[in-house]
C-alpha cells in the first residue's frame, strides 16, 4: 500500500509562488511512489476556533464544518507539508485560522491524555514558506509557528525551506535553481521517511 502525502497549500493565490513550490515537493512524492493529496486552505469553509474549550471533554471540535473531513485525513496520513507565504513576517491568516482550529487535538494531546496520533508515533512533516522581503530572518517567526503546531499534533518537523525576495505572483516559477532546490529537499524528505 503506498504511504499518503497529506499537502497544505496556504496561498490563497492559485499557483501562486509557495503552491509552485508545494507542487514542486509533491511531484518528488509521486516519483517516490507516494500516494498525494493536496489541499487549498482558502477553498475550505470554516470558521476560526471560538474558544469555547468544550472540546476539553472528548477532543473533538463541535463547529460543523469543513475541519471535520480534514482532522481523519490528517490523522491517517503518513506525512505532512504545509506551503506557506509569509505575511507581516509570519504566516498568513488562512494558514493560522487553520493552526488555531486544532485546539482540539491540543486537548486531546494534554488534557485528555490522548491523543489522535500516539505519541510514539510522530508522524514526519515539512515545511516551505516564500516572503517578500530578502532579510535572513524574515521567516523565522512562520517556521516557530510551525514548530510548536507540529508539536502539538504529534508531527516531526524534519526539513523545511525558506525562500526570500519572491513577491510577484509566479517569480519564483521563472528561477529554476528553486526548483530543483525544493524538489531535491522533497527526494531526501521521503528517502529518509522511507528508511524509517
């Protein structure tokens, strides 16, 4: 049975220069036989978490909406990697509203003891984010974001790439040495998972 590649792109620009990227590492997954699903954030419907902490009893969010398909798909997936573009120096607003709406696999994590993926388990996940700006540390504040929310669900951040001085939509499909950048970063990715 091939593993499954569970993608997240956070641009709500379509091909925009992070989805570029995103599709870049995911075409190494289908040379390493994986199976791929990719997700557009901004085509989903949800609402933000509302803080109302019932989840603390069972784990589970109890906004009805497009979430719900998206936690089973996350937790039966064999690995994880979120494409992002970096706003005001952090990750944009879709990709956090969607971060803030696993408050519930935090619950289930820490207050309930248990949580959607075993703690032993850890599934591996990866990481790409595009800004505008060339300042070595303009992404430093999105991959701290991504940091914690991996932890929290349970996911191993073992590689990520940051590419700077890309704004216009689609620049970074004009250099080519990106590309081969991020698609030789998703070969190793899923040589190592892989082994493992």
């Amino acid at each position: 049975m091939k593993k499954k590649l569970l993608a997240f792109s956070s641009s709500p620009r379509r091909d925009g220069n992070s989805e570029t990227l995103l599709k870049e590492f995911c075409r190494a997954a289908d040379d390493a036989l994986w199976e791929i699903e990719m997700i557009r954030i901004n085509n989903l419907h949800f609402k933000p978490c509302q803080a109302c902490d019932l989840c603390a009893r069972d784990g589970r969010c109890i906004l009805k909406d497009d979430m719900q398909e998206i936690y089973p798909k996350l937790a039966s997936s064999d690995a994880l990697v979120i494409a992002t573009p970096v706003t005001f120096g952090s990750v944009n607003a879709q990709l956090k509203m969607f971060i803030d709406r696993f408050q519930c696999w935090w619950n289930a994590k820490y207050t309930l003891k248990k949580p959607f993926i075993p703690d032993e388990v850890k599934h591996p996940g990866f990481f790409i984010c595009v800004g505008a700006l060339k300042k070595k540390d303009y992404c430093e504040s999105a991959e701290q974001i991504i940091k914690v929310f991996f932890h929290n669900i349970n996911h191993t951040l073992i590689g990520s790439m940051a590419f700077r001085g890309y704004d216009e939509k689609g620049a970074i499909a004009e250099d080519l040495e990106a590309l081969k950048k991020i698609y030789r970063s998703g070969q190793d990715f899923f040589s190592q998972v892989d082994k493992n």
